[in-house]
C-alpha cells in the first residue's frame, strides 16, 4: 500500500516530492507553495477525506515544519503531510479551504508556535490567556514560573520544613543563569562542619 502511495505522489509532482514509509502510513515532505496542492491531492485522489491532526516541530535553525495527518477511510490508509516554513517569516497558506477541520488546529499552531496561516478566515488567539507574550511550544521560550516567583506550598521534599532534606535545587531547562530575581540573592553559604562529640576534649582524665 506504502509502495502504491509514494509512487503515486511522485507521479503527480515529481521530484517536489519526498517519500517515507512510517509505522502505519506514508510521510510526504513537499514545499511550502505546494502545501494546499499536496492536501488537495490526499483529499481528492487518495480518498483521504478525514482530517485528524495538524501542529508544528520547531527545528530551530531548519524553522518550524508543520504536519497534517490525514486518513481514508475508504481505504484504509494513513497520510503524514508536512512541510518546513524558515523562522525569520514562518507563514504558510491556510488549509481551511481544503479541511475544515484544520481550523482550531492552525490556530493553535500559531498561539503556540507563531506560524501565520495566510487566508485563515479567524486567527484569533485560542488557548492563552489575554496579553500573554512570546510562543510557549519554541524551543527558546523560557519556562521560567518558578524562577520569576515563588511557588506556593513545598516543591521538593523537606521544603514544608519537615521531612527529607531537599534535594540541591537547579533552574528549570532553558532558563539563563543571569535571568529572574534568584540571579541577584547572594550565593548559598557552604553548609557548616559539624563537630565530632569527642573533639576540642582534653586527654586528662
């Protein structure tokens, strides 16, 4: 079935088209000018008709690809879409047109990874909350919660006061040394030596 699919790719858009048989379907790489053809194809020639899935991968200095999963049930096979957009202008055309169902799932790639679907008929913001900043799911965002301020409760055991000790706290992935309000607290003092029960006693009796 794989075989029967790629080749019917290659025969519809040449060497534009890239191949690769998956766990359960076929992976299509195309450009981006030719992504709302390519999902056209899938709807129109390969029976894929039902919409599942799209999100982006940010691939850092590769830009961001952006997938489709979309599936016939007619006849029973699976279609991994996907193209790659740069990172200085990450915009793709929409593919409202051809599933109606990619709407939510572009608006959420763009909360999340700020690729701008040209043509989308709302790209409002979907999932974040008012006045939020920055694009949570690249790989650059600073997850920094629990830098910026104090958790509240106890994050580590033994940090309610009782308890194991905690364990030797780090900063969460992606957070700068110099960055949030721990950068300026002077350093922690080394722990102090504990004294032996028999040391500084005189040896008289």
């Amino acid at each position: 079935m794989s075989a029967d699919l790629a080749a019917a790719w290659t025969a519809r858009f040449g060497d534009e088209v890239s191949t690769e048989e998956t766990h359960g379907g076929l992976a299509v790489g195309v450009p981006p000018e030719l992504w709302v053809d390519a999902l056209l194809f899938a709807r129109d020639e390969l029976a894929c008709g039902f919409f599942d899935w799209l999100t982006g991968v940010d691939e850092l200095t590769e830009g961001f690809a952006v997938v489709a999963h979309v599936y016939s049930l007619e006849r029973g096979h699976h279609l991994l879409v996907r193209t790659r957009v740069p990172r200085d202008e990450p915009r793709l055309p929409t593919a409202v047109g051809v599933y109606r169902g990619a709407n939510w799932h572009e608006r959420e790639t763009c909360e999340m990874f700020g690729v701008i679907f040209d043509g989308h008929p709302d790209l409002k913001p979907l999932l974040l909350p008012d006045g939020f900043e920055g694009h949570p799911l690249r790989k650059d965002f600073v997850l920094a919660a629990r830098v910026a301020k104090p958790w509240p409760g106890a994050k580590e055991p033994g940090e309610s006061g009782h308890g194991a000790p905690s364990r030797r706290r780090m900063r969460p992935p992606g957070v700068p040394d110099d960055w949030g309000p721990a950068a300026q607290q002077p350093a922690e003092r080394p722990p102090r030596r504990t004294r032996r029960p028999d040391e500084g006693r005189g040896s008289g009796a």
